[in-house]
C-alpha cells in the first residue's frame, strides 16, 4: 500500500501530465507550440535555482 508521499508525488505528476496535454491540445500553429516550449523551458530553468 503507497504511503501518503508516494500518494502526493503519484497524483502531482499525473496533475502536471494533464496540464501539459491541455496546453498542447490548445497549441494551433507553430508560434504557440514555440511559446508553450519557451514557457516550460522557463518552469524548468526556474526549478533548477
């Protein structure tokens, strides 16, 4: 049986999966699939500091 952490990052990366799809599905040219790269490029620079 998972403990309560393993409940929190299971469901916190199935949250940020979704979210991700969702950006992806509103993306319809090739500048908003550059913008939504440039946005998750920034988040993931930001986790690194």
């Amino acid at each position: 049986m998972p403990n309560d952490y393993e409940t929190i990052e299971s469901l916190a990366r199935k949250l940020e999966r979704t979210r991700i799809l969702l950006d992806l599905k509103d993306c319809s040219t090739l500048e908003d699939f550059q913008e939504l790269l440039k946005k998750y490029e920034n988040l993931c620079n930001d986790d690194k500091n």
